[in-house]
C-alpha cells in the first residue's frame, strides 16, 4: 500500500482519499490529487470527498500542521490558494468534505475542534463535516448527489 489512496463510489462522483502517512510528501501529493481532480470535476455536481485521517498518526499530525483546519479541500496553503482561485473563477463549483476520524484519544481531539467549525449553511460553497464513521460519511455526501 502506498502512503496515500484514491478510490472512487457512486460511478465517480465522490472520491475517497485514505492517508497511511504523515510525511509532508504525502501532504503534497494529496494536494495535487486534490487540484487535479478539481481542474477536471463538472460544475453541475458539487465536489465530493471523504478524507480518511483514522491510520495511526495521521489525523493528528494533518490537523497540527494545518492549525486543526482538517476542511481544507485542498489540503496544503499553496493548492489551498489554487482552490481559492478555481473558486473565483468556477461560480458553480461546490464542495463537500466529509472527515474521517479515529475514536482514539487524538481522532477525539481532532472531532472536538472540527466540530465547532463545521458550517451548516446549505448554500455554502464548501462544508466540512467531521465523523468517526466512513459510512456515516459517505451517506452524508450522498445526500447531496440528489440535489
């Protein structure tokens, strides 16, 4: 297995990346993944993605680098700003991110700060939702595959 893994559900409108690393070259190729799949993602269906954080490891050391801002879709500040710009210039590209993390002492933490910056707003160009189960996760997403 390598370090970081996409897969595709639902005929491939939700991605699914699962990290097994916490190297900062991990970040990197998450982030261009990310960008790629963005630069080819419709503007008629919102950007679906569950970001597995739940490998030992992982999720804590991805929200310390990033503040515990786990609902960056574009995972590291420089594709962040690319995503920013494709945001601008797409009025049509929404996305959605479903977090997955472990019930560990540290997936906990994570939760406990994620949770208080989840956005409600339906009309939100990007929502992040924080989870303890994938399956809870990918329904979550799934919901707005009817809109």
């Amino acid at each position: 297995m390598g370090y970081i893994e996409q897969s595709w559900l639902d005929d491939g409108r939700i991605v699914v990346y699962r990290l097994a690393s916490v190297m900062e070259k991990t970040w990197d190729e998450w982030g261009r993944m990310v960008i790629e799949n963005l630069e080819n993602w419709p503007d008629d269906q919102p950007y679906l993605a569950v970001h597995e954080l739940d490998s030992k490891g992982v999720g804590l050391t991805y929200a310390h680098t990033n503040h515990y801002d786990v609902f960056k879709v574009a995972i590291t500040p420089r594709n962040q700003e690319e995503f920013e710009r494709m945001l601008e210039s797409r009025p049509n590209l929404y996305a959605r991110i479903a977090v997955i993390v472990s019930r560990e002492l540290s997936g906990q933490v994570i939760f406990k700060r994620a949770i208080q910056q989840q956005n409600e707003d339906p009309h939100a160009r990007v929502l992040g939702k924080v989870f303890y189960d994938e399956n809870a996760g990918i329904n979550w997403l799934r919901e707005f595959l009817a809109e």
